[in-house]
C-alpha cells in the first residue's frame, strides 16, 4: 500500500527492521505513529531520542529529527533539547535495562522535575540485544543468560517507580492490546508534563525460549488471561492479582508546574530584579 502512514512516517529503504520474529517492539512502533497521525502532529516540532537496545533502535526507521545517544542517557540529552527548545514534542524511546538501570538516575530526575518529556519504554524483561541478560524488571524465578537458576532479584515496577519520583502522567499498556495502547500513547504525548508509558513487549527469542513460554503466537496469548485493568484491579484481592498485570493510567494530574515553565519563569524573576 502506498500513501499509508507506515510511508508517511517510516524509512522504507531501512525495511525490515532489525527486530527477531515475534518481538513486540513493531507493534509498540505502530502505536506510536499512529498516535502522531490521528493527532496530526506536525513531524516538524518533533524530535526522537533513544539510548542503546532492542527498543532504542527504533529511531532508525523513523522519518523523523532524531537522536540515537549512549546507553541510559536518552532522557539526559532529551532533557537539553526540551530546555533548549520547549516548543518542541520530544520523545524518548527505551527499554527496561536502557531507562531502568544504567538510565535510571536520570528517569528519576525528570520525573522528580516534571519535564514535559513523553518516555515510551519497551519493557521485554531482559537485555534483548546483547544477549538476554537480566534486567531490573526482569520477574522473580525467571530464566536469563544470566540467571540460569532463576532470578533472584525483586524487579522494579516501572510505573509505581515514575509515580513515586513524581511523573504526572503514569500508564500500562501492553503488545496484546495495540489500539488502548495507541489511545494511551495520545494522552501522554498530549500531556504537560512528565509522562511515562510502560509497554510490555515480548522477547520470544531470548526470554521467551529461556522461559519455554512458546513462539511468538503464544506468548502473545499468555496476555489474554494476565492483563487485567486499573479499574477490574480494584475489586480484587491480593491474591487475585498474583502474577497478573495491571494496566491502563496510574496518575493522569495537572497540579505540578512543568519544568521548562519554572525555568522560563525563574528568568524572568532575575531580569527583573536586574532591574531594581
């Protein structure tokens, strides 16, 4: 198909991506550009930035100005472009091992200031592209080439990480449910302030051969009976929500000042007490 937003948006020429058979990383690629098209959003005022990994390489095949950075440091060169030029949309595609662990200062940071930066973090639980070593959300018990008896580290949770640090836009989607995810990629880029979306994204490769999880198909499969809504969550036990994951918005608030606004605000403090 011609004049499709895949060649509106996508470099053709850089066709077929990098991406093993069943990753979950195109899907979470389609819902963003699909979010941008429905928005009409002018690909003039928007800037990618990605850091190292399976997710972070998406920014090649983007028909876009982008920025492909050292590994965890997405959000620090994002940041210097949003404070150099707030009128721009700027975008940070990551992993769990790029923004969790080596960039996870900096994900705390920009939480903590409420910079108007949309974080898109493809969440494959493990370190995809250099072989499938642990990572902080890697699940407990799990199989990686680094934990070949199981993972004995507690994970983080993403989205309660981003609340705690003080995002004011928190949300889950998942590969399984491609059009919420697209309608959720719209509010945090719609959002003033930090937003972070988690998007689970299967590895069939390496976590989920290690694992014994299936092919792709069931893996993909395995959502249907995990996911479960913020909304059904809160009518279950503890129990219940054992070994289920929970999506949809966590924090969706406007009562914190965004950053670059404090900034600009805070200059002109400083003329005018230049001037008394």
């Amino acid at each position: 198909m011609k004049n499709n937003i895949y060649d509106k948006y996508l470099v053709e020429e850089k066709m077929p991506t990098m991406w093993c058979p069943g990753c979950g990383n195109g899907i979470v690629l389609q819902s963003i550009i699909r979010a941008i098209d429905e928005m009409d959003l002018d690909p003039e005022k928007i800037v990618f930035v990605s850091g190292i990994g399976c997710s972070s390489r998406a920014v090649n095949y983007l028909k876009f100005d982008c920025m492909h950075t050292n590994h965890g440091r997405a959000i620090a060169f994002a940041t210097g472009i949003k404070m150099a030029n707030p009128e721009l949309k700027v975008i940070v595609l990551t992993g769990d091992g790029d923004c969790a662990s080596i960039g996870g200062n900096h994900l705390i940071h920009a939480c903590r200031r409420n910079i108007d930066l949309t974080v898109i973090c493809m969440n494959n639980s493990n370190y995809g592209m250099t072989g499938g070593q642990y990572s902080p959300t890697t699940p407990l018990n799990s199989f990686t080439k680094t934990s070949v008896y199981g993972s004995y580290e507690p994970p983080f949770d993403l989205c309660d990480l981003t609340k705690s640090a003080g995002a004011t836009y928190v949300a889950r989607c998942a590969t399984y449910l491609p059009v919420q995810m697209k309608d959720i990629i719209k509010k945090a880029l719609n959002h003033h302030g930090l937003s972070f979306v988690d998007c689970a994204s299967d590895c069939p490769s390496l976590y989920g051969r290690l694992n014994r999880l299936g092919d792709a198909g069931e893996m993909m499969l395995r959502w249907k009976d995990r996911l479960v809504s913020v909304t059904q969550s809160q009518k279950m036990s503890e129990e219940e929500l054992k070994d289920k994951v929970i999506w949809g918005e966590f924090v969706n608030k406007s009562d914190r000042m965004e950053y670059t606004d404090i900034y600009k605000e805070n200059i002109r403090r400083a003329k005018e007490a230049a001037h008394e």
